[in-house]
C-alpha cells in the first residue's frame, strides 16, 4: 500500500486527519501509533485506518501522487475519486504530526 519513507524512526508516529466538503473542514481527527517496534510506514498505515474508523469514512487508494506529496510535504490529498465508495465530501487530507517534545515552556528553559 504505501511506499517506503526516509524517516528517522520516531517515538511516536502522529497523524491529522481533515475531511472537506465545499472547501470547509466538515470533520477532523487525530491518530497515534506508539508502537516502537514497528517500521515508520506500519505506524503510518495503522494511523491512516485510525482515521478513516473515528472519521467514518471508507480507506482510500493511496497512489503515486500521494507518496511523492507525503515524502515531500508530510501531508497529502486524497480526492473523492480515491474511494471505492461514494464519499460525501471533496477531499480527505492527511499531515503527519511533529512528535511531541514537551511543552515549549519546558524546551526554553534557560540556565
């Protein structure tokens, strides 16, 4: 399904997920996969079906198009004709989380 990434392995692998219908996000969701012991391209998959379950919306084809944006950008756009289903809505994006390294109160400490 997806292609590989070169992706230093994280700790967490966190992904948004929008769901647009006439250019306004109608729904929104986030998924994690903790797991360490997986590769980054399982955690991604898992998080991508996460998703779709909690945004009630079938799993899309993930193509070419959308490896070259996701490699490039960490984000990528799936479209209506992406589905196996009819989807009431334009488009469905997807941008992968940067990990969580405390708050930035904590990161500014100075000594």
């Amino acid at each position: 399904m997806l292609y590989f990434f070169q992706r230093k392995e994280a700790d967490s692998v966190r992904l948004e997920g929008k769901v647009f219908a006439g250019g306004i996000v109608r729904a929104m969701a986030v998924a994690e996969d903790r797991d360490e012991s997986r590769r980054f391209v399982s955690r991604l998959e898992e998080c991508l079906r996460s998703l779709c379950r909690e945004l009630a919306i079938p799993i899309p084809i993930w193509m070419k198009k959308n490896t070259g944006e996701f490699a490039r950008f960490h984000q990528t756009v799936f479209v209506d004709e992406q589905f196996h289903e009819p989807v009431a809505f334009d488009r469905f994006m997807i941008r992968l989380l940067p990990e969580d390294r405390g708050t930035e109160q904590e990161n500014s400490k100075s000594y």
